[in-house]
C-alpha cells in the first residue's frame, strides 16, 4: 500500500486564490513518505519547498484519503493520500498556479459568471432528483437545498457540493462525461482534497486571521479586504469588514499613502503578528465575518 504526501498550496494574485499543480496535469504536488521524515508535516514542508521552491507560511494537516473506489487511475489498488493545507506568497508572472475557481467555477459567487454556474447546477440536481422514488427523491431535494443554498449560500459547503455532483454523474471523475460548467478535472482524487482545502481555510478564516499570510508585508485595506472576498468567493459588505478588522487591532498605520492608482490615496497597513501571537495565548477567537 502507497502512502502520498499531497499539497493544497493556496497563494494569492490578481485578487484570485491560485492553486499550484504541477507538469501541466492539473494534479496537486505530491510525493512519497521518506523513512528519514521526521514526522508528516515535517516531510511535506521539506518536499514541497524543495520543489516549488516556496517557503510555506501556515500549514496544517486536512484529512487522509483511503477510498478505494474513487481513485479510478488505480483500478482496486488501494493510496492512502495524506492531504495538507499550505499557503505561501505567490511569486509574480510564475507557472504552474491557476485559479481554484478553474476547478469550481460555481464556488465563486462574487460573480455574475459564477452564480449563473450555479444556477445551473441547481437545474440538472433538481432533474436528478426527480429520476429515484420517494423518499430518496426527498433526501435528495433537501441534501440540494441545504448545499447549494436555496435558502442560504453557505460558502464552507465545498466538499458536500462536489460530492453531490459526483454522485450525480456531473463531473468527469464520476466516470462520465464532464457536463459544461463543472470545471476542469483533476487527476485521481485530487479535486476531491482541492474542495477540502478550499472548506477548510474558509472555516478558518471566520475565526483566526490566516489570510494574513497571503499578504505582502504592506497593504491597503482594500487589499486586505478583497483577498478575503477571494478566498471566501462572496462579497463584504464594506464598513462592517473595515470595522471589524480594525477592531482586533491586527493592523497598524504604517504612515505611508499610496502614490499610483486611480482613486484617492489609500493609507497603507502591516500586520500586527505579536498581537495575533498573545491572543493565541489567551485563546480567544475573531468573530465570524458576515458577507452581504
């Protein structure tokens, strides 16, 4: 039995979360379990940096992946896949990242684009219902509508949309023919752990301010702000975040302005790690970010 190492590795460019795969193939880096590692996460920072060559910022374990039948490439051998979650600064103009809404164009709700995906998800789901007796027709209507927000979009429910969608034979990796919208494939399982690091850092993000580690050492608080939307794929409504952020007092002034863009000059901020570090201390939490 093969154990892999696999790496969602999030960085920020163009106000878009960007993912890193690897030889053109859409599929996430990964590597083998050395005997020399001195533990797994010891040996995933060692092999990713000396790869991509990027140093890694926050990292933490997601979840080990050991489902036979969903790793198609293998017929009925068995991986286990040891998944991580890492986020670094991106290095401008670099190959190999892509947006992870190339992935799941309907997880990004900002946009126009990106809603009417969903839409029409929602569509083919609602037909896929319909095609099974009651009740599974009605598990199925309300697994629908709680996932995909019929009522309330809940921007977490990654993993639970995609796997909706595999059971319904949308998606390629389902073994059927991909259906227009529903993003590029990924080797193997790998879009299967891409959700589940998408989920996971948009949990975090409510309540431990680790998107500051996809910003630059300066920032506006536009910046900040829009790399939030980004990762969380919705909007924020704009005073409430700016009050919310400044609160915390995770930020300070740093006295310079900005010089270029359209737009008044916009103050610009750094990150206020030492106040981060006490309240991790005292274990308290940020409070949840509400988008609009």
């Amino acid at each position: 039995m093969q154990a892999d190492l696999i790496a969602v590795l999030v960085a920020i460019k163009d106000n878009m979360p960007n993912v890193l795969t690897l030889d053109d193939t859409d599929a996430l880096p990964a590597g083998p379990l050395e005997p020399e590692h001195r533990s797994l996460q010891s040996g995933m920072r060692s092999w990713v940096e000396r790869t991509t060559r990027h140093p890694l910022n926050h990292v933490e374990q997601l979840y080990t992946f050991a489902d036979r039948d969903r790793d198609r490439a293998e017929g009925t051998k068995r991986s286990i896949s040891i998944s991580y979650l890492a986020l670094t600064r991106l290095i401008p103009d670099e190959t190999g990242w892509s947006s992870w809404y190339r992935y799941f164009p309907w997880e990004d709700q900002r946009e126009e684009n990106g809603r009417r995906s969903t839409a029409r998800l929602v569509e083919l789901l609602t037909e896929w219902c319909g095609q099974v007796p009651a009740p599974l027709s009605q598990a199925r209507r309300q697994r629908l509508t709680i996932n995909f927000g019929l009522e309330r979009w809940d921007e977490e429910l990654v993993l639970q949309r995609y796997e909706l969608l595999y059971e319904a034979g949308l998606v390629a990796e389902a073994g059927y023919p991909a259906v227009t919208g529903t993003g590029h494939s990924m080797p193997r399982d790998h879009r299967r752990i891409l959700a589940t690091g998408i989920a996971r850092l948009r949990a975090r993000i409510k309540y431990r301010p680790v998107f500051f580690e996809l910003m630059p050492d300066s920032f506006t608080l536009l910046q900040l702000q829009l790399t939030v939307e980004a990762l969380a794929g919705v909007l924020l409504h704009k005073q409430n975040f700016r009050r919310l952020i400044e609160s915390q007092a995770l930020i300070e002034d740093t006295g310079a302005i900005t010089t270029s863009g359209p737009g008044r000059p916009a103050k610009i901020f750094r990150f206020r790690r030492e106040v981060l570090a006490a309240r991790q201390v005292a274990g308290s939490k940020l409070p949840l970010m509400r988008s609009i």
